[in-house]
C-alpha cells in the first residue's frame, strides 16, 4: 500500500511538472546561415536546431565545414539547448542512399555510435531526427528506438519534425512517444506543388488542425510544438513559385510585417505569429521557427513576437510600450503624452492618439533627413466597450481595417478626410483587436483593449 501511495504522489507530481512546464521556442538555424549568428536575439529561444547533419557511405556525419562548438558554445552562455537535426527535406542521391542503408538493423548500431560521438564531439545537447517521406521506411521506428536508448545513456535529448496532418505509416507508437518533443511543420500547405493554385501555406487553421491530429494520434500536447513559418511563398509569376524571407519582405515596407498576403506572396505576420503562438501556450509545449536566418532583425522581428506572446514583455513596462506603440489597459485621466520613439525617430502620441505606428519608408527617410512618415488619425477611447470612434485627420482617405488578434477582419471601410466613422462594438469579446489605416503602400497599426 505505501508503494502504491508513493507511486501516485509521483505521477501527481510529474503530471504536474508537466503543465508547468515553460513553453519551448526552438529556432531552425541552417549551418549555411552560420555567419549570421551574431543577428539572432539568442536569449529568446529554449531550443536551437543546427540544420542539417548528413552522413557519408561510412556513417560520419557532417554539416558542412560549419564550426558548429562555436554556435553551441555561444547558444549556451544564455542557456539555449543546441541539437543537431539530421537529414532534411532535400537530400542528394548520395545521402538518401546512405541513410537508406544507415538504417538496416545490420549497420544501425554502428552508426547510432557515430552519431554520439558527433554529439559529444561538438558539445551537442541532442539529436533532432528530420527524416521526411520515403526515407521513414520500415527500418525508421527501430533506428528510432535504438537512438533513443543510446542517447537516454547520455543524457541529450532526442526530438523530431514532422508534417502537420500526417504520421507516417511507418511510425510506430512506441517511436512516436520517444521523443521529448516533436516540431510540427504546420506550413507548406500549398507551395511549388501547387502553382496552379496559389493560397495561403500557413493559415492558423492549419495550426489548429495540426495540434489536434497529432493529440488525436496519441502524442501529450505538451510534447507538441507548433511550426511557424518565416518564409512565404511567391505565385506572381505563372506557372513558377519561389520562396521569399519574410525578412526581405519587411525590408521592402514595413507595413506589410502586419499581413500575411501581398499580392500572390503568402506569409505569416506578426498578428498571425501572435495568435500562433497564443494558441500554442493554451494548447501545445511551445513554437517552432523555420528558419531564424528568414526572420526580420528588428522590431518586427517574428522571433520577438512569438517569444513576447509566450513570455510577455522583456523590457521594462514604459520602454516596451514605446517600443510597440501600446497603452495601458487601465490608463488614468493624468497621464501625459507621449513621445513614441519607433525606429529611432521621435514622434509625439496622446493617450488617445494614433499619430504613427512606425512605418516608415527608410529610403524616404534617408532622403528627407530622417523625417518620420505618420498618419494623422484618432482613435477613441482605447480601452473601448460599446463603439469604437475613428476620425481621420488626414488629407486624403484611408482605408480602415478592424480585425481581432487573429487576424479576421471585422469591419473594413474607406473614411474620407477630415471625416469620423463609429462602430459598435458592444457584442466583441473582451480582448485584444487591431486597428489598420492604410493609404496607399504606407500603413499604421494600433493594438485596441476591449473591457
């Protein structure tokens, strides 16, 4: 009876470590991206994934001639654990051979001790196994197994990839529920495959149907973690899809980090990343990006949005809210204006004002000596409960765009200058919502409280 007893405060209190658990932020980082390490905000992730680890005909893995003890190294000083994640979605015809032949019982354990001894060579804390499609054949859930038992000796961690709706027939449910944790590739959905047919390869419904397969499949969800992607696919040419970095996306205007569709390119913004990752701290263990080297280094950085939407601000309360432009949820009637800086320009905001939301054409800036663009509009009263008052003080229309923190739109209207427009909004939900004002390729954006 007292085993019995014993045992039971056990699995209470694992089970219970297990919903406390912090949420992971794993980042994909390619060895080919390696000079870019200085670039990535690296106290932001719980996880990093050097990608990708290939083995010759003899089972030595290699990722190019990358350094890879110097990205651990640093990675570890803010405490990140570093895997290396093998295979890939694109293998040469050298490396599907090898790992076809890697994986036979016969040649298994042999490698599985070439791949430790990579690990500890390199100062790794684990393993991520990015196998995709054919190459989970019949040999996959043993050599899954095994590796899970020599790595478990060790102590490093063993993680997968997998795609977002599918298990592969060839997984089996012993070697699912060995991973510590699996990233789900909740994108991709459209892409090259389908250029007659060009979409959205990311939609949050993809996530939600993601996380539900897979808990549906048997896998706890705090072991699932949800992919974001920071890349988008481009269907403007016929017949020809290509891949653009949300980063170069960014650079082009910044209004456009606050959609997920310019043109025929299809992306995820950083209102889509927020409510991604909302959705993966109610419902999974975490977020995954693919891949760190696409994301923008700045403040519409989709590494800063997932991680503040996770762990909350990691500045101070006033230098966060000038940084992205919020209020306070319960503001008091004395509360002075104030001077927003975005982008190292001065712009001067009342509580009530939406003056600019940072969206500043920076070549316009550097030819107009460092003038900030901005639209002149009011909105009133944030917080806000039955309606909502927006008044535009510009010279020419704009267009309006209401949306909740998900991205759907509410209302959408064009409001003429010098014109105010009202809407109701006593049956919304409590919560967050988003006010867009665009005038031709400039847009600003202002996060809204309903009480």
């Amino acid at each position: 009876m007292a085993l019995r007893t014993t045992l039971l405060f056990f699995l209470i209190w694992f089970s219970s470590g297990l919903s406390a658990q912090q949420p992971r932020v794993v980042g994909y980082l390619p060895y080919q991206r390696i000079y870019m390490l200085d670039q990535i905000p690296m106290d932001k992730l719980t996880h990093l994934c050097i990608a990708f680890a290939n083995p010759d005909s003899q089972g030595y893995l290699s990722a190019g001639s990358a350094d890879i003890r110097q990205v651990v190294r640093r990675a570890h000083r803010d405490s990140v654990e570093v895997l290396i994640s093998l295979a890939g979605g694109a293998l040469t015809p050298e490396w599907e051979e090898a790992w076809k032949r890697l994986l036979a019982p016969s040649n298994r354990q042999a490698f599985i001790q070439k791949i430790l001894l990579f690990v500890q060579a390199n100062e790794l804390d684990g393993v991520d196994v990015d196998l995709e499609w054919k190459q989970v054949n019949h040999n996959y859930s043993g050599f899954i197994l095994e590796l899970r038992r020599a790595l478990n000796a060790h102590g490093k961690l063993m993680t997968a990839a997998f795609p977002g709706t599918t298990r592969y027939k060839n997984l089996s449910e012993e070697a699912m529920v060995s991973f510590d944790f699996i990233n789900l590739m909740a994108y991709d959905l459209t892409g090259p495959w389908t250029a007659n047919r060009p979409g959205p390869h990311s939609p949050y419904a993809m996530a939600i149907s993601s996380l539900a397969y897979w808990k549906n499949q048997g896998v706890p969800a705090d072991r699932l973690v949800l992919g974001i992607p920071l890349y988008g696919w481009d269907f403007s040419e016929p017949g020809r899809v290509s891949s653009v970095p949300y980063g170069t996306l960014v650079a082009t205007n910044p209004a456009y980090a606050h959609v997920d569709q310019v043109g025929k390119i299809y992306y995820n913004g950083v209102v889509t990343a927020t409510a991604k990752a909302e959705l993966a701290k109610e419902q999974a263990g975490g977020v995954m990006l693919w891949e760190l080297g696409k994301d923008a280094f700045n403040e519409y950085s989709i590494l800063n949005t997932v991680h503040e939407a996770l762990y909350g601000p990691t500045l101070p309360a006033s230098t966060e809210m000038l940084a992205v432009g919020r209020i306070p949820s319960e503001p008091s009637a004395g509360v002075p204006s104030l001077s927003l800086s975005l982008s190292g320009l001065p712009i001067s905001e009342s509580l009530h004002k939406l003056a600019s939301a940072g969206f500043q054409d920076e070549q316009h800036m550097e030819d107009a000596g460092q003038e900030a663009f901005s639209l002149e509009i009011e909105v009133m009263p944030n917080p806000f409960r039955d309606s909502l008052r927006i008044t535009n003080n510009e010279k020419r229309a704009l267009q309006l765009v209401l949306t909740d923190i998900k991205g759907r739109p509410l209302y959408e209207t064009t409001l003429r200058p010098n014109s105010t427009i009202s809407w109701e909004t006593a049956s919304f939900p409590s919560g967050h919502y988003i006010v867009s004002a665009m005038r031709g390729d400039k847009q600003a954006s202002k996060r809204l409280v309903k009480l």
